[in-house]
C-alpha cells in the first residue's frame, strides 16, 4: 500500500497558507541549524561573525534626526546592537527573516506553478526556492546576507511603488553597494521592450548630440570625463593589487603574474564564468566548497530540466562582473554573489512565460 501518494502531498502542499510555511520554513531552518551543529562546522565559521559580535555601534534618536545617513552601510550593526549583540537573539531573526522570505515566494511564485508542472519537476522546484543548503547556511550564521535576501525579494515580489523605494533604500543600510543587485532586473525581455519606445531612440539621440556640442564648446567637460574614467582605472588597478588573507583551500588564480590590466580581464571573465557554472569546484581542495560547487551546477541543470531554459540574464552577469572586480578572494566572491544568483532566480520563476508550457508538463 502506498502511503505517501505524490497527489496528495502536492494538494496539502498548495493547501498550505502563509503561517504554515512560516512555520514550517523556521522547522527547516532549527533542523539545518542542528545538523550544522552535529557535523561540526564552526558557528564562527565566517571571520564576520565575530566581527559584528563585538563592534558596538550606537546610534542615538537624536543623532539619527541630524544626520539620517548615519544609517548608510551600518544596518546591520544596529540590528545587532539593538539585539544586545545576544548570538542566539540574531539567529532567531535571521530564522525570521528566512521563514518570512519563503512566505512571500510561495504566495507570489510556487503556488502559481500547481497546475502547470508535473509532481516531479514541482519537487524539484520546491528544492530550487526553499531547500537551497547554501542559504540554510547564511541564515544559521550570523551575517547580512539573509537580510539582504529578504529585503531584494521584497523588491521583487511586491507591487507597491512606495515600498519598492523604501527597500531599495535599505539595501545601501546594509551593505555598501548593494544597488548593483538591481541589475537582476536587466533582462533580455526587459531590454527588448525598452528598445521598442520611441522614447528611447529620441532621448537617446538628444544626449549624444548635447554630450558632443558640450564637449566642442567647453573643453573643460572633457577633461572632466577624462579624469572620471583614469578614476575608474585606477580604481580597478587598486582592487586588483589589493591583497587580503585567503583561506587554506582557496586555490583560485588571481592572475597576478599577468599584471595589470591583462590579469585584471582575466580574473574578472574567468571568476565570473566559473561562479555561474560551478567550475570553480576544480580549483579549491575543501570538500564543502567543492560541495557548493556541484550544487551550483546542479541547480543550472534542474533550471534548465524544469524550465527548457535558463534564468541566466545579461543583469546577472553584469552583477557577477562587477563583484570580480570587486572581490580578492573567490570565498568572499562566491558569498556576494550568491545573493545575486539566488535572486536572479526568484526572478526569473516570477516571469516565466507559461505560454508555451502544456499543463504538467
């Protein structure tokens, strides 16, 4: 007798409402917290852990009143201070955070998926959205990033322009240059209704002309850009001679021998591309990274089983370009831009034409 028919999981699954997810997402954080906890791995793991723990930094009513900007790039050391920088306290609301995240994907995305996927691909779509081990991990340690997730997944699931802004706002709260994972809206779908106003051709059109008569008349406005991209230069030469401490395992070239800017373009492609695909797994000798590695693999293949497609955008990579340059090390590149790849994923799920899909297909 078969006592767990698929048909019947999947009605009590799009009979769930928004508590019992919350509630079943927060089992499912206690349990990956748990296991975390019996395989031994470190719950100071990340060197940031212990980093917001001990940095204090209050901010009094008034001083914020003053100066609201004061609260730029800060957010999370006040979420902690206010927390009485309790460990337990900050995972709990990571908990929240997470199990509150799951909520509005499954209202806004996994329920509209019932009657158009197989038992099978709506299993593996389940694993996509809600089981990903890498954001367990985030939300069982004490760092930003499940802060960041939430507040993006907001942006992208709801529809009120006034909380949009206000999100987007936060995310510059929390981490410095966090807009750039708004690129996620960059899409080739997006691009091609863009490119299809008349708008944008005639404002277009007006810039350049204006951008070349200012330049003919004002020799200054020249020199201006001029100075603005060696900036960009020099600020991409300054990241790439930045040296930070590496992990043990971390064997990924940077390219250094190759100087600049050779070295520079090739570490930007070559991290960006091996982040998407997972290829990195050949070039680290922990066996938790390799792990990731595969899952990331893993995850572009069921995308692509469940889907015919892939949620791989032009924002994407744009995103991934920008955090290669940005990064030193391939262990602190993979954590920043997992946000944009999960993220990019979310998004992609949301906006899916489900024109050319037969119904449990």
């Amino acid at each position: 007798m078969n006592f767990l028919k698929l048909n019947d999981l999947k009605k009590f699954f799009f009979e769930l409402n928004s508590f019992q997810i919350f509630i079943l997402s927060f089992l499912i954080c206690s349990i990956f917290y748990l296991a975390e906890g019996m395989l031994g791995v470190d719950r100071f793991y990340h060197p940031d852990s212990k980093y917001y723990l001990k940095n204090m930094y209050n901010v009094k009513f008034q001083q914020f009143l003053s100066n609201p900007t004061i609260l730029v790039h800060k957010g999370f050391h006040i979420v902690t201070n206010s927390l009485n920088n309790n460990y337990y306290l900050i995972i709990l609301v990571n908990f929240i955070l997470y199990s509150l995240t799951n909520v509005l994907i499954y209202q806004k995305i996994f329920k509209k998926y019932f009657n158009i996927y197989s038992n099978i691909k709506l299993i593996f779509l389940f694993y996509l959205l809600f089981l990903d081990p890498y954001r367990l991990h985030l939300a069982s340690h004490i760092l930003k990033e499940t802060f960041l997730i939430f507040i993006i997944i907001v942006i992208v699931t709801l529809n009120l322009k006034i909380i949009k802004l206000i999100f987007i706002l936060l995310l510059e709260v929390f981490r410095k240059y966090s807009w750039i994972y708004l690129f996620i809206f960059f899409t080739y779908s997006n691009l091609k209704k863009f490119l299809k106003l008349k708008i944008f051709y005639i404002t277009s059109i007006v810039l350049v002309i204006s951008f070349l008569i200012l330049i003919l008349i004002d020799q200054n406005i020249y020199k201006l850009i001029y100075n603005e991209f060696e900036k960009v230069i020099n600020f991409m030469k300054m990241r790439f001679d930045t040296e930070m401490p590496l992990r043990s395992y971390d064997h990924v070239t940077q390219f250094r021998d190759y100087g600049f800017p050779a070295g520079f373009i090739l570490k930007t492609v070559s991290w960006t591309i091996m982040l998407i695909s997972g290829f990195f797994m050949f070039f680290v000798s922990s066996l938790m990274f390799k792990f990731l590695g595969i899952i990331i693999l893993f995850n572009n293949l069921l995308i692509y089983f469940i889907t015919k497609r892939s949620f791989i955008s032009i924002g994407l990579i744009i995103i991934l370009l920008m955090l290669s340059i940005y990064t030193t090390s391939y262990t602190s590149m993979f954590r920043y831009s997992y946000i944009a790849v999960y993220s990019a994923m979310i998004y992609f799920f949301l906006n899916l034409n489900f024109k050319n899909f037969k119904q449990s297909d």
